[in-house]
C-alpha cells in the first residue's frame, strides 16, 4: 500500500575524499580502518507518505511507530500499510510544536509502556510535557491506555519554537530529555529553570537521588547539563556515552558529549551569532564552558541522531547518522573515544527529520515535511 518503488542516491564520496586527510591527522592509525569509499550507493524505497511526521520507533515485530506534529500516532507496518492509534495527549500544533518524540519502555515486551514528547498549551503559554501510556494492539482497535504526563518544560512561555523534547533511554535504565530554551536565551543558563537543559529522570518522571543538583530541590534537581540551545538529537553510543546534536543560531550547530553537570556555555558563547547579526563570543573565548566536540558553519540543522551498530552498512558501524534539515541529508560522524569527525554526507534531496536503524539494519528516515509537502517515510538499503 502506497508503495511507489525506489530510486538510488549516491553517497557523497567527494565529501567523504575530501575529509580522508582530515582523519589521518585527527585519528591516526584509526583513520586506515575506515572504508571511506562506499561506490556501490544505496536505494531509497518509499514506505509511506506522511503529514508532518517527527519522530519513528521500531516494536518488537518490526513495525513502526510514526508521530506527525498535527497529533497522530501511527502504526505502520513494511508495506506501508497505516494504522491510527487512539487516546493521544491533545497537543499545541503550530510552528515547532506539536506531538513530537515517541520512545520504547526498555521494558515494553512486559508492561507495554510507551513515551511521548508533545507541545502543550495552557493560559500562560505553550511547553513541552512528556506523557507515557500502555500501547494496547489488537486486530480490532489500536490504542494508548492508562496515559498519564510525567514532565513539563517549567515555566510554560510565550511563542512556538525551541521544544527540544527529545527522549532516550539509557543502559541503566533512566529516561534522558533534551529540553529546548524556547527562543529565549536566558533560561539555559537559569538553574530555576528546566529549559535549555539536559534532564535525567526515573521512568515514572521522579528524580534520582544522586543527579548533581538534586540537593537544590524542584526543576533544578531534575538538571544533568546546562546550556543548550535547540537540543533535537539524543542518543547513547556503543561505550554507553550520551551525545546531543543541537541547532545553533547563525551558524554553530553542535555535537556534544554530555558530561555531568557541564555547562555548555549558551548564549554566553556560541561559534555562531544571533540572526540579528549582534556577536556571539566563540567557545574558545570561554574555556571554563564545555566546548563542542563537533561545529558546523555553514549549519546542517541537525534534528535527530543516532549511533548505527546492525550490518547491512558494514562501514557505518559504530558511525553517528544525523538527520539534516538545511543539509538535506544525512552527516555521518566517526569517534575516537571523545574526538569526533564529520566523514561523509549523504545526500535525499529533502529536510530530513528523523533517522533509525531497522532491525534488519536497514536505515530508515522520515522527510520533514513542509508547506503542502508531506513528508515521506524511506527505507534505505544497499
């Protein structure tokens, strides 16, 4: 169903040429392991044609789970074939916001639980809230039970942009959100605030009892790192160390290693400027804030991340894969230990919003989505 078969896309090996030397003098040694060359390309098949989707997860029999900003949650299987899920939270539709992130419960095999990020509205302003809900599956009804929210972005503001919201489990089992500063600068830097910042929770939303600031009580208690901008990737890499790719203003969009109780420095520093063109102090300015591992100027807009380990793209094993808005693509990063390296970039012709590994290790990315573009859902293979 909707399947319109499949085109091929090259893999930018200019790029990845160009970037050979780059990672002989970073990497060493490493840098003679790594196949830069991939000249067979990939094919792209479509899957589904989507409104607005935002964020994917994979269920255990390998179907999909697809949220679109407007507030449906789909179920969608490998032919494309579309199912709605009822008892969604009511979301804030406009602009940035709307339903967003949906993760797995590591869990979710026994007590079904899952995870949604969405832009909620109130009399005060617009926030982000993360709710969880049991996915009940069945030939006759799809729905979320038992929903309940477990965060909120506090204090809720005015405006429409900056939610982050991004969700992620960790190898102990806590629950990781980025949290946006909402266009507001300030709060990444307000300790009285949760905004701009990178939140450790236990499953249920409480606060665990040896988080850095958890002696200060309230929001602060909730706070892992500070000084994020638009943080709208997150994900742990095969050594358990959590990144976060996040958009910077005019230029400087970053990759970091989020480090307990680390300050990032924004909007104290930035290796980019405010679109207003008033100056930013680069990072090297402030060596007491946590410098980026990785910076793009000319941007990328990076809007998710992931750590790829399956083995249908034997040369990306252990590579990070964002997901680029302004870049139309994919960016592919190499790691030694905390030292990062942009390699590759790989070309879909669209903003791309979401990417995932399949549990064939296929790769799988949602377009964006813009205007009366829909947004289309692409299984990539080789």
């Amino acid at each position: 169903m909707r399947n319109t078969g499949g085109f091929t896309a090259g893999t930018g090996l200019g790029l990845a040429a160009k970037t050979a030397l780059v990672l002989m003098l970073a990497f060493g040694q490493m840098a003679s392991q790594l196949s830069l060359a991939n000249d067979s390309g990939f094919t792209a098949r479509e899957i589904a044609d989507l409104n607005k989707p935002w964020a994917m997860a994979f269920l255990p029999d390998g179907r999909l789970l697809v949220t679109e900003k407007s507030g449906n949650l789909l179920l969608i299987d490998g032919d494309g074939v579309i199912r709605n899920i009822h008892g969604v939270p009511k979301v804030a539709y406009g602009g940035q916001g709307g339903l967003g992130d949906v993760v797995l419960h590591p869990d979710f095999e026994s007590n079904r639980f899952i995870y949604l990020s969405f832009a909620e509205a109130s009399e005060s302003g617009n926030g982000a809230a993360i709710a969880r809900g049991k996915l009940e599956l069945n030939d006759a009804s799809a729905s979320l039970d038992d929903l309940e929210v477990i965060w909120r972005q506090e204090p809720k503001v005015k405006g429409r942009g900056h939610y982050g919201h991004r969700i992620a489990f960790g190898p102990d089992g806590y629950l990781w959100v980025s949290s946006g500063e909402r266009q507001k600068f300030e709060p990444a830097q307000d300790m009285q605030s949760n905004k701009g910042k990178i939140l450790r929770l236990r499953d249920d939303g409480s606060i665990p009892a040896d988080n850095p600031f958890a002696n200060q009580g309230g929001v602060t208690a909730q706070i892992w790192s500070l000084g994020h901008r638009n943080p709208l990737g997150l994900a742990f890499d095969n050594r358990g160390q959590l990144w976060v790719a996040e958009m910077g203003p005019k230029g400087g969009d970053e990759l970091n290693l989020v480090e307990r109780g680390a300050n990032y420095g924004y909007p104290v520093v930035s290796n980019g400027d405010h679109y207003s063109g008033r100056d930013i102090p680069d990072h090297d300015q402030r060596p007491d804030l946590k410098a980026p591992a990785l910076s793009w100027t000319p941007v990328i807009s990076p809007a998710s991340l992931m750590f790829y380990s399956g083995n249908a793209f034997p040369d990306w094993h252990g590579s990070a894969l964002l997901a680029g808005l302004s870049s139309r693509g994919l960016v592919r990063v190499v790691f030694n230990g905390k030292e990062a390296v942009e390699v590759e970039r790989i070309p879909l012709g669209a903003r791309i919003r979401d990417v995932k590994s399949g549990p064939d290790g296929s790769i799988w990315v949602l377009e964006d989505g813009r205007g009366d573009s829909k947004g289309r859902l692409l299984r990539l293979t080789q």
